[in-house]
C-alpha cells in the first residue's frame, strides 16, 4: 500500500496541523483518527472556524441552553464552549505533546479579534485565556500587528505559549521574531525554565496571491516588458514571500543571541504556513502544501485541502529550492510600481475585518439560541 502522503511530510520535518475544530469530531474519534491515519499533530482555531461549528450544527445547543440557564451572557456562553472544545482537542494531543517532546500536539485559541489594536486588553484576555483551558499543549493566538509586538513579548515572558497570527509582511516577520526572543530573554533573567515555552510565526499565504494577482493581470493585459515580468510573477508572490521568510528564520534563529537561549532549553519560535487553501481555481488545490516542505515548520491547512493533499499529494523537499529566484521576485515587483510593505500592511487590516465580522455574526447567533433555549 503507498505511504499516506499526509505522513510521508514528517520525513521532511513538516508538521501538519488542522485548520478546524468542531465538538463533534473531538467526541466521535475523528480527530483522533485524522492523528493516527493522517499524522496531524495540532489543531488552529479562529472566530470564523468557531462561527461556522456552532452556527452551522446543532453541536452546542444542548450546552447553550444549559449555560443560559446559569445566567450566563453572550461572550461568557461563547468563552465557556470554545474553551471547552480546546480542552477536549488539547486532552486527545496530549500523548502526541508528550512523545514530541512539547514539539507538537497543539491547540490554538484566539483572543478576542476587536483588541488586534490593544496592547493591555491583549495581555490582559491572552493571560486569561491561558490560566481559564489550563493546558500546557495550548497556543494563545494573537495578530501581528503594531500593538500584538508587545504582547507578544510579555505573555512569552510569563510562559505562556503564543500564535503569532495575521502575519503577512517580512518586516513586521522580523519584529516577531525579536519580540519571542526578547520574551524568551527575560524568561530567562528571571531564571525560569525555557523549555516548556512554545510559540509559532503563522505566515497568511493564498490572500496574498489573492490580492497582488489582479494588478499582475492589469499590468498584463498592458503587454510589453511590464507585461511579461507581471506574467512571469503571476501566482509566485506568496510563495516567494515564504521562502525568503523561511531564510529570515533560519539565520534569525542561527545566530548567538538565540543559540544562548536554546543552550538553556529555548525553543525555535517555527514558522507556520497559513491560510494555504487555493482560492484561484486555476491554481492546484494543493499549491500551497507542495511548494513549502521543509524541515522545522508546520502547515495548517483545513480539511478540504488535507483531504485533497491526503489524495494527490506529492512530498518533497521544495522549501529551500530558487531562493534566490524567490528574493528576486519580491524585489522586481517595484519595477510594476507595486509595493509589496502596502499590500501587507492592508491585508493586516482587511484580516482583522475577516475575523471581527464573523467574531460579532456568532455572538448574534448565540444571542439567539440563549434567548431560544432559556424560554
């Protein structure tokens, strides 16, 4: 029988984790399935993912109404079952967390998508977050933006694992990178353990492509030397913006500083590909997976594409390959008088709108099924 090409990734260093969550395939042994048959060893989780598990089953309406019962109100009712759902998820990971060494067997919760621009009221839900699930094996998700650095920083300086989300740009890559190693350096000053301290830079690939492509294609449709170079980068931008990434991190990560933190147990804050389902049909359903397999990261992909990757995936080693090519790339996108630091600061902006939307739209549905189940 041929290697399940899922697994065959962990030859490679990859790890791939799930892009969903769900009561029911916690408590009907999918999950445990999907760690045993496909070697997926974490699960993320985002209001959106959220919005369509307790929107779209009748999974939670038992738990709502119970909760409703006790007087509880709209975000305490959606806390208490996402809380839930990462407990169960992070219990059934916990002999994967424990055999890896704290590698992998994680599960990712997100602080509250309206403070992506708050500083203190970040900290302040991440810590809370963080002591309410009570699990070593849990990541706190919290956006790379401007204000998410300092945050970033402290909770790593508590000990508290971090997933660094809404990541697009390199700049901003590398800002997160300092603020895991400042946090790992005070961890350390203090004279605490650094060795059960986790956290991962998650890189938001296909919106990338999503919104650079169509000024590739307007630059196109203009023919001429403009027109060939935009063909030519067609499609190739956020591939190219993850393999330079990937170099940024190796030599981040390479250097003195880190070496003295990992010499005390100080783990590599790894790279994670997100948002790696296509979204142009053109594309292969799988173009985000085969072109970004390297050793020490994680793709977090959601079912389709894993069950898409499960059917014609084709593992190789392809992460290191046309660097050069790829910093190329990123480079000559200027020269279509297109600004690469714009784009991703927008897609940060545009991001924290995906996940605020669907975030209010689940408070709304809980509200109804609250008033639904308490009458």
């Amino acid at each position: 029988m041929a290697q399940n090409p899922l697994k065959k990734l962990e030859e490679f260093g990859q790890s791939i984790w799930l892009d969903y969550i769900r009561r029911q395939m916690i408590k009907s042994g999918e999950l445990k399935r999907l760690i045993e048959e496909d070697g997926v060893k974490g699960v993320t989780s985002n209001p959106a993912i959220f919005e369509k598990a307790i929107a779209g089953s009748d999974d939670y309406d038992d738990a709502i109404r119970d909760l409703a019962r006790q007087g509880m109100g709209v975000k305490e009712i959606y806390e208490s079952l996402t809380v839930e759902d990462v407990q169960m998820a992070a219990d059934v990971f916990a002999p994967l967390y424990e055999k890896t060494g704290g590698r992998d067997g994680y599960v990712s919760l997100e602080v509250n998508p309206h403070l992506a621009r708050d500083t203190d009221g970040t900290i302040d839900e991440a810590t809370r977050l963080w002591q309410k699930v009570d699990r070593p094996n849990v990541l706190i998700k919290v956006p790379a933006t401007e204000q998410g650095l300092p945050a970033i920083a402290y909770l790593i300086s508590e000990g508290i694992n971090v997933n660094v989300t809404l990541l697009f740009g390199l700049p901003r890559y590398e800002k997160v990178a300092e603020a895991y190693i400042a946090g790992l350096e005070t961890l350390a000053d203090q004279g605490k353990p650094l060795k059960q301290t986790a956290s991962v830079a998650s890189f938001f690939l296909s919106r990338i492509d999503v919104l650079v492509d169509p000024m590739l294609e307007e630059k196109m449709g203009a023919g001429g030397d403009q027109g060939k170079l935009a063909k030519e980068l067609h499609g190739e931008i956020a591939i190219a913006s993850a393999k330079v990434a990937y170099s940024i991190y190796q030599r981040i990560f390479g250097i003195d500083r880190f070496q003295a933190l990992a010499a005390k147990g100080g783990r590599t804050q790894r790279v994670l590909w997100a948002s790696t389902s296509t979204k142009n049909p053109d594309y292969s359903d799988v173009k985000y997976v085969e072109a970004l397999i390297g050793p020490e990261t994680v793709n977090t992909i959601p079912m389709e594409t894993l069950e898409a990757y499960r059917d014609h995936g084709d593992p190789a080693p392809r992460l290191k390959e046309g660097l050069e090519q790829a910093a190329g790339h990123l480079q000559r996108l200027s020269e279509l008088e297109i600004d690469l630091n714009q784009v991703t600061q927008q897609l940060v902006e545009e991001g924290i709108e995906k996940f605020n939307k669907p975030y209010d739209s689940l408070m709304d549905t809980i509200e109804a099924k609250r008033q639904e189940k308490a009458s």
